[in-house]
C-alpha cells in the first residue's frame, strides 16, 4: 500500500503521461498560435515543467486544495439511484462540495500559483458556466492577483448569479458579444486580450484544452480527482471501479477523472457530451458525434464545422458543456480506443438534474447532470455488484434559474 | 525565373521608394464587389495586396477586421470562393497577390488541394496567422512545391534563432507585427518598430514589411525609414466598410490606396 492510500487521500500527479516535445497526443494537440504568442507559449511551458517537479510548489498546492478548497471531496454511494438504475452500484466523486462549488477550483488554484511564480500581476480568464471564472476570481482575491474575466453575454445572461459572484470577488466581468456569444467566444477575446498584454498578464485558461502545454497541466491540476477517487474506492471496496463516467465540455473533469485509470485496462472510461436538440438538426454541442478533426483555438483536435472550416454555433442547455471543440488528450483516447464517448440531450440532462435532487438531495450542476444521465447505462451495462464511478463535477445552485425557467410548473 | 513577389520588392528596390502592402478581407461586401475592391486597391498603387479568408473565429484580429470578415461570411465567402475569385481577377491585377487565412479552412480543404488550386488560380503566397514555424513544416512544403511562397509572422517577442528559421523557410518577404496586440488602427507606429526591424535584419535576409496598426501616409514614410514595405489592413478595411453599400466604394478605395502610396513614394 503507497503512503497517500495509508493516509487515505490520493494526491496530484505530474509527469506520467505527457504528450510529445511539440505537445501532441497521437495526431492531436499541438501550439496553433498567433507568432506573438509562441514565445510567451514556450515560457510558460519551461515555467510548468520547472514547478511540477519543485516539492515547495507542490506542497503549497497541496496544503491549499486540503485548507481552502476542502479536499479530499467525498465519494459518496448514490444507494437510491442506484436502486433506480438497476444495475451497478454508483459511486459519486462530490466536486460540488470543493469550495465555490465545482471542480474548476482546482486547476485555478494550481495556474494561479503559477502565475504568482512566474511574476505576473495580472490573470485573464474566459468562462462559459461561470464556474471557472468563480474559480479564477477566488483564487486571485487569495494571492492579490488582479483579475478579468470573459463571458459570452448570453452566458452571462443563463448564469447570471454566477457574474454577481464573480464581482463580489473583485474581478471585472467584461461581456463577449461575438459569434455564438458563448464559451468559444469569450476564448477568442481572452486571448485577443493576452496578446496585447503578455508581459504582465498571464492567462489562466479553464478546461484541457488550447494550445500546450494547457491540456496537460490543466489535466494535471485535476488529477487530484481520480486519484483521490481511486484510493477512496479501493479503501471502501477493496477494489477498483469498472467504469468512470464523467461530462465533456472542455475535457478538464473528465480528464481529471480518467487519468488515474488510463493504465487500468479494466476501467471503461466514458465521457458524455451534449446533446443538445439531438445530433440531426445540428443544435448540439456534441463534438465526436457530429464533428470532424480540424484546428481550433490554439491545439488540432476534434471540431464542429462547416464544410468551409468555419466553426458551427453550437447549443446546449449548460454553458459549460457549449463548445465546438474537445481537448485534444480525449480525442487521443478515442483514437486509441481507450475512451468512449456519448451523448445526453438537453431533456435527458433535465430529467437527470431532477432524479438526483428527489433521489439523493443533490441538485447538480446542469454540465454534470449530463454524466447522470450517462451513467443510468452504464450502470446497467455493467450489472449488479459492479461499481461505477462518476464524477459529480459541480452543484446546481447557478442553474437553479435558468431550470426554473425551462420547466416552469413541471418542476 | 523570380516569382512575381521578388520581382516586386526589387522593383521598390530599384525605384529606391517604400512598398505599399494593403489588406482587404475576400468576400467583403460580397465576393462580386470584393473583386471591385481588389481591382481599385491594384489601381491605387499597392505593391503587394493580401486577400484574407474570411473566418469564424479571427482571434488574432481586432474589430474592424473581425466585422470585415463577419460580412464576408454572411455574403457567403469561403475558401472556395475567395481562390474563384483570385482566379477570376488574375490577368486583371497586376501586383502579387498573398492569400491571409487561419489555419483551419486550409485544413479542412486539405493542405495539398488548397496549393494546387492556389497555384492553378495565381496566388503568389500564403500566410496562415495560427500556423507558427513549428506546426508549419509540411503545409511549408507542399506550398513551396507548388510554387507558393510561404511568408512567415515575425513578433516583438520572436527570438533570434526563430528568425533565421523563418528567413530559411520563407519566401518572398517577412511580415514584421509592429507591437503587442491584435490588428486594429492606431494612431501612430509603435516607437520601438525601428529596434525591431534593426534586430530583426540582424537575422534575416529577406525583404521586411511591417504592419499592425499604420493607417496613414506618413506612417508608411515613417516605416520607410528601416523597413522594406508597410502593411496597411485595418484603415482600409474600415472604408470598405464605409462606402460597402455605395456605387462610389471602388472610387473610394482607389483614392484612399492613393494617398496612402503618397507616403510611400520615393
Ligand atoms: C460544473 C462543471 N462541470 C463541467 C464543466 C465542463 O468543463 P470541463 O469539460 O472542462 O470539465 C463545467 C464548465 O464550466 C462546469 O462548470
């Protein structure tokens, strides 16, 4: 037995599986940047790759993910839903209960750091659900970083609690009002912002995605979930999970997940992305079922597009899962046929958001509820006496809102 | 032989003056009058004129940029079209013409079907803004073999052995950024471009224009002073936005690339 199992919390993992000197996995990844922003891109990388192996840095991290973010999170045994499914036992890994209320804390607590290493005085940031600007502004109200984030204004409109959030941190939230007014259009004018001001600012992107070596050091923020998921199952079960089951938008949860099992050839691993209105009218954001490889936004991964390269607007009814391209180590996965990938639909994700809430007293956040949804499968898939693990990724106070607009008096 | 870019910047050379780069986005106002603009801006006086492939997602572009392509896209340019439209124009246009694309239309055209029919149609060169020297090794390639000349960004922040890479793999000139930031009109040229083109010679060979922000004649005769040529995008695009809708817009366009060449003559 390792020491962290002994002590019973996994820790962060650095270095296990990093993608090629160009920052590729498979044919995906990569840096498609703007010439300013290549030199900037390289000294970011040396900077990560200096910290991942400093034990100061690493210790500070720590102590900070156990005494201000509340880690180790639970894995919680969803007896009820379970019941409902019929099949294997589910196991929730409880991100909603990390402080500010899902997983996005992680990585920007570790970028964070980063940055204040590195000197920079200044964070840019672009979020879609808001729970990754929360993050950003919490973490640099912490260090005395200062601190702008991006948002679609129809994102700010759906998430509306999370802006008021964000400026009672002391971040300015500066609308997007551009394409799909969403996630991949609060990127765009993020990194519009840090090219004019890389000297002092730092950009503090929010998912596994982008140029690298963001895909791998946002995974490995992250990894803090499925390890510390993988200890806390083999000390209750004596065993590992037969499946891990999270939601897709950028990839960073999931990836966060995954990454303790990639090596675990028993371990399914399955993302879920969204389905929006169903994949045939085209109003989805579900990149592997209806998407192509192509470049987006700094990495070469898998795309929603037209015909003529130009990136399809896409829907979903959570923010965070609303983006046309996929971080790149996932689409590695697939390629390699060690991750599957599939869809819930806006409906689905609904109906999930409710069955936890009346079966276990859980209101999701709407990007996890479409795990839930996903998972109902794979636990019967996997049958009585199995595990599944699922990566309950966030709460669903910010949604509680825009839900009670959608269903009205159905609720 | 030398390719119509070598044999334009030693044309400037020769007539000891600065050479005018101006910038439209293809399709803006529509792919027909687009072909207007193009033919107004050669008559103008442009040495070379950059074509941009209108994009979704322009991130390393500021607004009047962003817009130009927005009405590009909604008047339905493409890829396609804009390589129609070069073709359509070739015999009539003089100066070079260098298409200015994001990645990602090239690959979903696929990499070697975009050369072939960019050589069949005339295009010159081709600069593809998130494609740095490190993914650009075999898009390089098949451009250079099909006769294309691949240009190359060169930044404030780009290292010296960076920019003998680009001198290397690049053809016909180097693209010069003048200062932090996307594109956009400013109102003068940023003070440290001439250390920036000085440190940039030190390393290269090929002819330089530099661009970003320049938007009036005495930029371009300021610019003269240490670079090749001035890259003019955003203050032309922004009159094509002006006089989109009227049936004077090639007059327009016309006159303005001529007082801008007022700052570039010898
Ligand atoms: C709670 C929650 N889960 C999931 C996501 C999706 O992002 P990712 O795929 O990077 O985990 C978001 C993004 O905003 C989120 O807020």
């Amino acid at each position: 037995m390792t020491m962290a199992a002994q002590e019973g919390r996994g820790r962060p993992v650095f270095g296990r599986r990093d993608p090629d000197a160009r920052g590729y996995f498979g044919e995906f990844g990569g840096r498609f940047v703007p010439e300013t922003l290549v030199a900037p891109m390289e000294a970011l990388t040396e900077a990560y790759f200096a910290v991942r192996t400093d034990e100061a840095f690493i210790a500070e991290f720590e102590h900070l993910l156990r005494q201000f973010v509340g880690r180790p999170t639970p894995l919680y045994e969803a007896r009820r839903l379970t019941e409902a499914c019929g099949g294997a036992t589910i196991l929730l890994k409880r991100e909603d209960l990390a402080h500010t209320g899902a997983h996005k804390i992680n990585n920007a607590l570790g970028q964070a750091l980063l940055a204040r290493r590195m000197g920079k005085s200044r964070i840019v940031a672009e979020t879609g659900a808001g729970q990754h600007g929360v993050a950003t502004a919490t973490v640099c109200a912490l260090l005395g970083l200062q601190c702008v984030v991006y948002m679609g204004v129809d994102d700010m409109a759906r998430q509306a609690l999370n802006v008021f959030r964000m400026r009672m941190l002391g971040a300015e939230v500066r609308g997007v009002d551009a394409g799909a007014r969403t996630l991949k259009d609060a990127i765009n004018e993020a990194m519009r912002d840090w090219v004019a001001t890389v000297q002092d600012t730092y950009y503090l992107l929010g998912s596994a995605l982008g140029p690298h070596p963001y895909p791998l050091m946002v995974r490995e923020f992250q990894s803090i979930i499925g390890e510390e998921a993988r200890v806390q199952c083999l000390a209750s079960y004596g065993r590992l999970p037969d499946a891990a089951v999270a939601c897709v938008g950028g990839g960073s949860n999931a990836m966060g997940l995954f990454d303790a099992f990639v090596a675990d050839a028993g371990v399914r691993l399955v993302g879920i992305e969204a389905g929006g209105e169903g994949i045939a009218g085209g109003r989805h954001a579900a990149r592997f079922a209806g998407g192509t490889p192509g470049v987006l936004q700094g990495t070469r991964t898998w795309v929603l597009q037209d015909e003529a390269g130009n990136i399809s607007l896409t829907h979903s009814v959570s923010a965070g899962l609303d983006y046309a391209a996929v971080g790149p180590e996932h689409a590695d996965l697939l390629q390699q046929g060690r991750a599957e990938y599939h869809f819930a639909t806006d409906s689905e994700a609904l109906a999930a958001f409710q069955r936890l809430g009346r079966l276990e007293g859980i209101l999701p956040a709407l990007e996890s509820a479409h795990a839930i949804a996903g998972v109902e499968q794979v636990a019967r898939d996997v049958g009585p006496g199995g595990l599944v693990l699922v990566n309950l990724s966030g709460r669903g106070d910010k949604d509680v809102q825009s839900i009670q607009h959608l269903l009205g008096d159905q609720a | 032989m030398s390719t119509r870019l070598e044999q334009a910047f030693a044309r400037m050379k020769a007539e000891q003056r600065t050479g005018l780069v101006a910038f439209v986005s293809g399709g803006d106002p529509t792919l027909e009058r687009s072909g207007e603009v193009i033919r107004a801006v050669d008559e103008g006086g442009a040495d070379v004129i950059e074509i941009g492939v209108p994009f979704s997602d322009p991130l390393a572009d500021g607004p009047e940029i962003q817009r130009s392509s927005e009405r590009a896209l909604r008047a339905g340019a493409t890829l396609r079209g804009v390589l129609d439209l070069v073709g359509d124009l070739r015999t009539n246009v003089a100066a070079p013409l260098v298409l200015f694309s994001y990645a990602n239309p090239v690959v979903r055209f696929g990499v070697e079907a975009f050369a072939a029919r960019a050589a069949e149609v005339g295009v010159d060169g081709v600069l593809l803004l998130d494609l740095p020297l490190e993914e650009a090794g075999p898009t390089r390639d098949v451009l250079v073999a099909h006769g294309l000349a691949p240009i190359f960004l060169l930044s404030p922040t780009t290292t010296g052995p960076r920019v003998r890479k680009a001198n290397d793999l690049g053809r016909g000139f180097l693209y010069a950024i003048s200062r932090l930031g996307v594109t956009g009109v400013r109102d003068q040229v940023a003070d440290d471009a001439r250390g920036l083109v000085e440190r940039l010679r030190q390393d290269s060979t090929l002819p330089i224009a530099l661009g970003f922000g320049l938007s009036r004649p005495e930029h371009i005769r300021d610019v003269g002073k240490y670079a090749d040529a001035a890259v003019v995008g955003s203050a032309l695009v922004a009159q094509i936005a002006r006089h989109g809708s009227s049936p004077a817009l090639a007059d327009e366009v016309r006159g303005f690339v001529r007082w801008l060449r007022e700052g570039a003559s010898a």
